[in-house]
C-alpha cells in the first residue's frame, strides 16, 4: 500500500531477540510506513512478527537479522537465524501448549519463503497484506 511517489519504508539491521521487541519495532514502522492500515491488517502483521521473531529465539538460536520492508499492496518481513533447519509443521496436541507458530505465519501471509545459507542460517521472508482502513 505504499504511498505512490515515495520510496519504500525500509527498516534494516535490527535484532529484536523477544516476540514482544518485535512487535513494538514493527507496531513503530507500521505508525510511519503505512499511517492508514486497517486495524485487522496491523494485527495480523503484528501477530507474524511475533511469531517468526519467537520461533528463532526459542528454537535457532536468536535473531540473527530483521528487515521490514514496505511494499506495494503490504509489508516484507525478513527474519534471519543461524539455524540452517527448515521450519516444519508439528501435529498439533491440544494438551501441549505451542507448535502454532509456523501454522500462523503461513495462514496470515500472502507468501512465505525459506532461504537456506549453508554453514551460516537461513532466512524468512513473510509477505503480509496492508490494506487502508
């Protein structure tokens, strides 16, 4: 939904290393890239940064690198650790807590990708839809 005339927002080189970070440097970059966003839409992005944000701390180690990137139509969201292990969907046992987080990400997204960067990690790439209120 980027605004015609103007560069993309971009933001580059942070590491939040907790879902909560996460959220308030998205919800910031949010605010400046896409001031008109439906609430829905903010949640959603929000909710997808938690949990890739979430998913490399607890299970790659850490972030290793974090881009938001404004787009036409939406948001980039670039997640990188320095696990060179595919993230890969769980059965998911009601008495168990977690194993959504991956489910989530795919659902919410328009598009997800894995880049593998052998003997250095992999990243994320989630494309998440913005649409005006």
């Amino acid at each position: 939904m980027h605004r015609e005339g103007r560069p993309p927002e971009r933001l580059t080189n942070r590491s939040p290393q907790s879902g909560d970070r996460a959220r308030e440097i998205t919800r910031g970059f949010l605010r400046a890239a896409e001031p008109n966003a439906s609430k829905a839409d903010v949640d959603a992005v929000l909710l997808g940064v938690s949990e890739l944000v979430s998913n490399a701390v607890r299970h790659a180690g850490g972030v290793t690198d974090f881009r938001l990137d404004s787009v036409e139509g939406g948001v980039l969201v670039e997640v990188s650790d320095a696990s060179v292990r595919r993230p890969r969907t769980v059965q998911i046992n009601p008495s168990v807590p977690g194993g959504f987080g991956w489910l989530l990400v795919r659902e919410l997204a328009t598009d997800v990708t894995v880049t593998l960067h052998p003997g250095e990690g992999k990243t994320i790439r989630a494309s998440f839809p913005v649409r005006a209120a």
